[in-house]
C-alpha cells in the first residue's frame, strides 16, 4: 500500500522507513528539511515538504495515501518548554489525519507509551485504559476513530528504544551521565523496572499494526518486560569502567538532570497480547546485550547533557505530573496516582 509517514526520517522512522519499503509498500515521508529529503529519496521514498502545523497539507496526504503512520511531535516544543503547546499540537495533528481518513476503511498508526500499571507493581498491559494525561487524549482520539470507519489503532512505546539509531533517548542520557560523574548510578537498591525495545523490533510492531491490527487496537512495543536500573548502571559502569553505586536521593537532579522523577520508578510493561495479535516477536538485541555492544559507548557518542534545559522533566513527560509531586523518596500513593496518568511516548 502506498503509506504516509509523519517523523518519517527521526529515530523510529529511520528504522520504519526501510522495513515498509521491504516488505513492498510505498512510501511518502514528510520532512521540512533539504536533508531530510534527500534522505528519504536515497531509501527510494516520495517527499512531502511540510510540518505538523500545516494541517491541510496533512488532511490531503492522508486522503491521497491508503494509510498513515503518525511518529512525529514537536521535541522542539517541548524541550524548550512548551509542552502543553506540542501536546495541543499533536491532538490537532490526529485529528486532521483522522477527518481525511473517516469512513475510508484505512489504517492510521499512532504513537503513545506504555506508562504504568493500574497496579503498582505489575506489568501494565494493552488492556489499561486511561482517560487523563498529558498525550492520552491523543491516543484516545485515534482509538476513537474506529467508529468513523477508520482502521486505527496506537503502538505504546516503552521509555527506552534502544539501538545504534539512538542518540538522544534515556540510554545516550544515562551514559553522559556516568560519564561527567565518573560513576554509574542508581536510585535506592536499583530494581525498579524500566520496560525496553529494539527500535528495529518496534518499527516492525508499526508495520504489522499497519497492516493487520483490528481497529480500535491498543499495542504495546515492548521486548524486555522490565529490566532492572541496577542491571542497566552495572553494564554502564562496566563498559565505562567506573565505579558502580547507588546516588543519594537528593542528589539526584544533578546527576541525571531530566531523568532525575523517572529512574526511580518501577514501570514495567508486558507485551503478550500485542505478540500474539500481530504474531511479532523482538529479533533484535534486547537491552543489555545491546549495552554489550560498541556503538553507545564509540568516540563522539553518548555525549549529551543530562542537566539543564528549560523542558519538562522526563517524569513528567512520561505522567503529566511535575517531577517534584514524585520524588525519588516519594510515597507510594504518590507513585500511584502518577503512574496511573502515564501516556507519553518516546520516539
């Protein structure tokens, strides 16, 4: 089929791209750069010279494709600290997708997080609905559309998408991190769970929910279930070859900066209806094994800051609650009712 594709040349699409075209779809991406085009044109796709705040031009490629995938949101907003404004955006940006495609019959993929359990303590599914938070109504919006007749459906990202196509997410963070510290830290005793996925394995849970997920399906694109903080610092420390040890609590905003509200959280996240529905499993490295390797740890990567930036944190990115309502020594009422909110995606 001939796909639309939003964030077409970021981290997931980079990934996406090459496997729709491989498995015999066409592809239009959208780009509001010379470079982005030129790269969508070396893999063999059609551009679209755009942005998200050009709505019509979104409505008339959608109505022209016979599906859509929606990666893209505003991470420049949002960074700079408008992330109400990149939420209001995005819920825009559906439902301008959404009205080309009504009573088509036509796939529309969208993109939310996996967030946490309803139950604190336990994988959150496919099944947990929520009805608040900062990019629910977004994912609830292209759930929705299954009742004007398109096939839609929201692929929920874990917080970490990990591979050599990574340069900006939690991993490349948690690095610098140990890098400026001259340590691999953790929060506590280390075994809350943060939930993981390949970006290739995740790009290939977008193609098959294009392809074949009923509408109104919820699909989670996770590989590791929840893999331990503790685990993820010691192969850090490892591959730094630096001191591995826990971070006192009120140290760590200057040592984690943005992730300082999330790397203490227990979030995992099960993927089991989403493996038997599309009949996906992760092929690629999962977490660890991927750490194992030498491309996050090379010459000139993994170098970011992990402090400063007027953006929200990544607690609140991942809830909609500031990071100071949970802290990392926070109640677990607090953790709860945070968890409960959780709904951003990361890609």
């Amino acid at each position: 089929m001939h796909v639309f594709v939003t964030g077409a040349t970021g981290h997931i699409g980079s990934a996406l791209l090459p496997d729709l075209l491989a498995a015999g779809h066409e592809v239009t991406g959208l780009t509001r750069s010379e470079s982005g085009a030129a790269a969508l044109k070396a893999l063999g796709a059609r551009v679209r010279t755009g942005d998200l705040d050009d709505l019509d031009g979104l409505r008339e490629a959608a109505a022209e494709a016979d599906g859509v995938i929606h990666l893209a949101f505003k991470h420049e907003a949002m960074r700079s600290g408008n992330y109400q404004g990149a939420i209001a955006d995005d819920l825009a940006v559906v439902r301008a997708l959404g009205d080309a495609l009504a009573g088509s019959g036509k796939p529309l993929v969208g993109t939310s997080g996996t967030g946490g359990s309803d139950v604190p303590g336990t994988p959150s599914t496919e099944d947990q609905v929520r009805t608040a938070g900062p990019r629910v109504e977004a994912e609830n919006e292209v759930v929705g559309l299954s009742a004007r007749g398109v096939r839609s459906s929201v692929v929920r990202l874990p917080p970490v998408v990990h591979s050599d196509l990574d340069h900006h997410g939690f991993v490349p963070t948690l690095i610098a991190a140990a890098r400026r510290a001259g340590e691999s830290g953790y929060l506590g005793d280390g075994a809350n769970r943060w939930p993981a996925v390949h970006t290739r394995d995740a790009a290939r849970v977008y193609r098959l929910a294009l392809e074949k997920a009923p509408g109104g399906s919820r699909l989670h694109a996770v590989g590791d279930d929840g893999v331990p903080l503790r685990a993820i610092a010691e192969e850090i420390g490892r591959r730094l070859d630096v001191p591995v040890a826990a971070v006192a609590p009120d140290q760590a905003e200057a040592r984690f900066g943005f992730l300082a509200g999330l790397v203490g959280l227990d979030i995992p996240a099960t993927a089991a209806r989403t493996r038997e529905l599309l009949d996906w499993r992760p092929e690629h490295p999962d977490l660890l094994a991927d750490l194992a390797l030498d491309h996050y740890f090379a010459a000139g990567t993994a170098g970011s800051s992990a402090g400063g930036g007027r953006g929200p944190s990544a607690l609140q990115r991942y809830t909609g609650r500031a990071s100071t309502t949970v802290t990392p020594g926070g109640g677990a009422a607090d953790r709860a009712r945070c968890l409960n909110r959780a709904s951003s995606g990361f890609c």
